[in-house]
C-alpha cells in the first residue's frame, strides 16, 4: 500500500496523457513511465499485487511523483524516451549504445568524392547509413567503384584551378579509376550523372544504373566497339548479381522500417530491418534487459523510435507483428500475408538468430545466466512453483514382451547427470504391462530415496500418456508425496504434456527451449532403457546357450567369457584350450555340445 503523501499525489493527477516520474529518497528518479491515463496508470501500481519482486520493490522506494501533461500519446512516448536518456533512471529500460556508426558520405564539392567516414560534418554533404556493419560499407563501395570512375584525391578542382592547369592527372587516372576532371579531361555534367547513380544505388534503387548501363552496352554494339560493350556488360553482371543477393522482397516496397520482437523473461531482442526498392539496406538487433516485465508492446514502441533516432530514419510507414503508437505521420502496417508479411517474418527470423547465437555465447562465458534463463523459463512454461533444478525422467522398455525393464534420468541444471541415471528390473509384474511397471519402478525410486533421505526432484517426466501418467501418480499417493513433487506426462505422438486431474493437455512451441530439454530428457531416457535392455536380452541369450550344456554351471559361464570374450570363440575353442581354463571333462562337454550343434 501507499504513504499517505504519496495517496494524496495519486488523488490529484489527471485523468489525461502524460508522462509520470517515481522518486526515492534525496530526490533520486527511479522511473519514468508513460500513460494515455495518468491517474489510472500510477494508481495501478499501488493497487494490485505485482509477481515481479523488482515492482514491489520499486514501488517502496517510492517517496514523491511528479507528472509531466502532453496533447497526445505520441507525445507522452516522445518524451518518456527522452528523458529515459537523459537520466537514466535505474527501474527503467535503458537506450543507449556508445558505438559510433559508419557512414558513406557524397562530399559536398565540385567532383564529389564518394567514402566512408564515422564522423558527420554538417557542410552540406550527404550521408547515407548509419550502417550496422563494416562489412556493407565496403561491398557497396566496391560495387560502386567498380562501376563507376571517380576521383580519390582532395585537390581543390575549382573550373579557375583547372584552366589554370595547377593539376596533372595521377596513377589512378592511367590505371582507369578516374576520368581525369583535374585536368578538365571529364565534364562536370558528366560526373555528377555518375554521382546520381551512386545516390540511387545507396538507396537501394538499382533501376536506372541498369537502365543507363544497357542503353550504353547498346550504343557500344552498335558502332562495333565490342570490347567496351564488353566491360559494360561485366558491369551489368555485377549490379544484377548484387540487386540479386539485396532484393528479399517486391521491389515495389520503399522506404519501409520492419521492427519485430522476441523476448524471454529477462530480455527482449529487437529486429530493425530498412527496406529500400525491395532490398534490405540495413539490419540491427538491439538487446535490451527487462526491469518491470515490461510488455512487449512498451518496449516495441521504445525501441522502434530509439531505432529510428539513431539510425536518422525518415520512412513514412514501418510493419510490425502488432499495433503499436510511434511519431505522428508515420503510417503503422500489421502485415498479415504476401510480401510484406514475409519480410516481417525475415525480421523475425534474424531476432531469433541474434538471440540464440547469445545464448551460445552466455553459454561459454557465463554459464550460471544461462542455466538461470532456462530454469526461469521452464518454470513458467510448466506452470510449476519452483525452478525445476532436479528432474528425473522414467522410461519402459520390454520388447515383444520379453525381459521388462525401466529406466530413470537426472538432469541438473538442465544437463544430464549420468552417474546418477538407474536401471530398474521389472519384479513384480508378469508379461508386458506398461503401466503397471511404471507403478512399481516410480514407488522403488522414491521410497528409496526417502529411506535415504535424498532430497527429492522438483520435477518428474513420465515417457507415456495419461495411463503411464496415473501410474505413477498412484505411486506418489501411497509414499504421500503427491502435490509434493510437479509431474507431467509427455505423449510421443504430438508432444502433448499431461498433468494431473486436467483433461486438456498442453502444448508447447516447437521450438521453445523448454521443450527441447524434455525431449532431451525423454530421449535420453528411452536410448538408456533400449541400451540396458538389449544388454540384457544378449546377456540373457549368452547364458542360455552356454547353461543349456548339461555340466556347465553359471560359475563356468563365467570363467570362459571372462577368458574368451564371446561365445563365438568358445564355440571354435580346441580341446586343449578350453581344457586349461575349465579342464578335460567340461571341455568335453563343450566340445561335444558345439560339434552336434553344428
């Protein structure tokens, strides 16, 4: 509940658009949030229970909130994210990235020259990007001046300069990178019609050049100049091969930012595609660690105008998996089908990759997150009460009947502990009776255990349906240890997850990480009770053969596969050698046995 202050502050805010602060003690600011209502937003942390320990939390330690009114929830997100960055308030979400990113910049000069910089002066040069990566910059600038001659040198090329002959045209003119406009050898007109190239090419644009490149090819042809129709054909070549690999989508799509999310318990990752003329001319994922369990609606729309700050876009029309508020005048699109759902899907698709190449790495360098991650998100994806530290998975396996066996896994952590992994015979049952074996196996383990006073998983997997799954709950009810201990069944067929007394299974994503450690888990399982089963059956059907032998006991069995290794070489054995391990009179036998046999 709220100090009385800070119940009088609530009674008196607005019932409009704003932004709200929280402060603690000494005037610190704790939070900055957003709202269309802002008494009925701020009232709202106070009123109900919050499962995040952070929020509750949070909303101690608040001593004193102040409110800013705005016209529009526009502006109220305009300003929430501007003073997030500004302060940097410790509850909050924080935007910021000291990366300084490259640029490719068409100088503003007379023949302009076209590089990358990292640095924006404002002297009426154009810049195109940021880009994200190093490695755009440098293909692009390839590409262009493999298509086009312009000069590298910074000389002054002033029309006084030239006439006055002060430049003579250097190596790069002889070695046809330039045309030479320091010595008035290539026109001014001449050279920006190539600048304008550039331009659309940097915009993702790629008609014209190819427009301009053929009619050249063409005109080339015709006067018989084969080899220079020849080079501007290789030029083509290498302008279609890069709109090719560029172009993910219909052309006809412009000046378009995707923004899509996928986010977990402890972080969100934000996928910022811009799409130019059909191609994607620039790709960033941003990570941002969650405070409050912030929707991911909240941290969309921050991110998405955070995104297009940095990165200076001006689209007109961003697509995005749901309707979110963003500046005024940009139209927000919810694909749902054809192109621009499909390059909502790539958008989508590299926030997963971005996300699991992290994961990849916390694994190797901080490990102790990554098991945190997994047991938080399988312990909401179950709907259990604790993390799942300590799971066992029990599996049956009595091939055509015979020789029934069980097997139990444990995982820790979401790893297998195989030294603590058990092989169960089945002893009081008769014949194949699956859920009578699980009955019996599921009652061994823990009675056991809680003879030893082991501590107990805080999760049991059951390899089978919801027979398998009363089986074993029959078991925890006469050990008393029903309710005490999560448990759930997992079908094969569709995957399906079983839980006590609900009818409805549950059915979990496909690829959700939570349900690759169960069917890591159950797999795991059923390759340890195949393996231990089948070692039995040959073990079993070793000593049939060698017991069948009137005079040959279980101790002489023994003694030959210890010293022949097989019953394959027993069976080819000579008297003499088998006389020196088991002596003449059973060597006999075995001889006689083997050669009736045959």
């Amino acid at each position: 509940m709220a100090d009385a202050p800070v119940k009088l502050q609530i009674s008196t805010l607005p019932e409009a658009p704003g932004v709200y602060q929280y402060y603690g003690k000494e005037g610190k600011l704790l939070y900055v949030g957003k709202a269309i209502n802002l008494k009925k937003r701020v009232a709202s942390y106070f009123t109900k229970q919050h499962d995040n320990a952070r929020t509750r939390l949070l909303v101690k330690k608040i001593e004193e909130i102040r409110h800013i009114v705005v016209a529009t929830e526009t502006d109220a997100l305009l300003l929430e994210n501007n003073l997030i960055k500004k302060y940097q308030p410790r509850y909050n979400v924080m935007l910021k990235d000291d990366k300084t990113y490259p640029w490719i910049c068409i100088k503003n000069e007379r023949f302009p020259r076209v590089f990358s910089t990292r640095k924006m002066i404002r002297d009426g040069s154009e810049y195109f990007g940021p880009y994200t990566n190093m490695r755009t910059v440098h293909t692009l600038l390839d590409l262009i001046r493999g298509l086009y001659q312009l000069r590298t040198c910074n000389y002054d090329l002033s029309e006084e300069k030239i006439r006055a002959g002060k430049y003579k045209v250097c190596l790069e003119y002889h070695l046809e990178n330039c045309q030479g406009p320091c010595e008035g050898l290539q026109t001014e007109a001449e050279y920006h019609e190539n600048i304008n190239a550039i331009r659309n090419i940097l915009k993702g644009n790629f008609k014209d050049s190819l427009l301009r490149f053929r009619k050249q090819m063409k005109e080339m042809a015709e006067n018989l100049q084969f080899e220079d129709a020849q080079r501007v054909k290789e030029k083509i070549d290498v302008l279609e091969n890069y709109q090719a690999k560029s172009t993910v989508v219909n052309p006809k799509i412009n000046n378009v930012d995707v923004f899509t999310i996928v986010s977990d318990e402890s972080y969100a990752y934000i996928n910022f595609l811009q799409i130019s003329f059909g191609s994607i001319i620039r790709s960033h994922t941003l990570e941002l660690k969650k405070k409050l369990e912030e929707p991911d609606e909240e941290l969309l729309e921050l991110a998405a105008l955070e995104l297009r700050k940095r990165f200076n876009s001006n689209s007109r029309e961003i697509y995005v998996p749901f309707p979110i508020k963003t500046e005024e005048g940009v139209k927000v699109t919810v694909p749902k089908l054809g192109d621009k759902k499909k390059i909502l899907d790539l958008s989508e698709r590299n926030a997963k990759y971005f996300r699991m190449e992290k994961f990849k790495q916390a694994k190797i360098v901080d490990p102790d997150r990554h098991e945190k991650r997994i047991m938080a998100q399988m312990k909401k994806d179950l709907r259990l009460t604790s993390e799942p530290r300590h799971i066992e998975c029990f599996d049956n396996s009595n091939i055509q009947g015979s020789n029934p066996v069980a097997a139990c896994v444990v995982f820790r952590n979401g790893k297998p502990s195989k030294k603590e992994y058990r092989k169960f015979n089945i002893k009081t049952v008769e014949g194949p009776d699956d859920y009578a074996s699980m009955a019996e196996v599921v009652y061994r383990r823990y009675k056991r255990m809680l003879d030893e006073e082991q501590p107990l998983p805080q999760l049991i997997i059951i390899d089978g349906g919801k027979g398998q799954l009363s089986s074993a709950l029959k078991s925890l009810e006469k050990l008393d240890l029903r309710g005490k201990i999560a448990i759930v069944g997992i079908a094969k067929r569709l995957e399906e997850l079983f839980y006590p007394d609900d009818p409805i299974p549950l059915y979990l994503d496909k690829k959700s990480e939570t349900l690759k450690v169960i069917q890591q888990l159950r797999n795991e399982a059923h390759r340890f009770g195949i393996s231990f089963h089948r070692d039995k059956r040959s073990k079993e059907a070793l000593n049939t053969e060698l017991e069948s032998i009137p005079g040959i006991g279980e101790k002489t069995v023994i003694q030959l596969l210890k010293h022949f290794k097989s019953t394959k070489r027993i069976a080819a054995a000579s008297f003499d050698q088998l006389e020196q391990v088991v002596g003449a009179n059973r060597a006999k036998k075995i001889i006689t046995h083997y050669r009736h046999s045959q």
